[in-house]
C-alpha cells in the first residue's frame, strides 16, 4: 500500500490496494473511525480525515500516518 498525503488538503491518496477485504482506520487511541470495503473502490482514492495520527490497517499491512 502506498500512502500520499497531500498538504493542505488532509487527504490520503493510497495506490495499489488490495481488491479484497477491508481498509480499517483507527486514531491513535485505537478507536475505529471508518471502515471501507476495497472492493467497491477505484485503485487509488481520496480518504478525507481531520488532523491527527492514524493507523491504516488493509489485511496483514498497517501504517501509520500523521496528517497536519
């Protein structure tokens, strides 16, 4: 998964997502703030989310994010 945040817009655009299962974002604190299904999303997509840390979970991948 290849994540791009782009400045001043505090989107994530996410290349080469896998066509199954499911995008998982969690806050810092670990609280689940939005699920989406891969399978009903383009190959790359805009995810908008407020400033803060995130985790991005997709299958066995995770990455943490930080949007300013």
């Amino acid at each position: 998964i290849y994540v791009l945040i782009n400045n001043g817009t505090s989107k994530v655009e996410m290349k080469d997502v896998p066509k199954t299962g499911q995008l998982e974002v969690y806050s810092i604190l670990g609280v689940k703030v939005r699920s989406i299904n891969l399978g009903s999303i383009e190959s790359d997509f805009d995810l908008p989310l407020p400033k803060g840390i995130y985790i991005l979970k997709a299958g066995k991948v995770a990455q943490k994010i930080i949007i300013r």
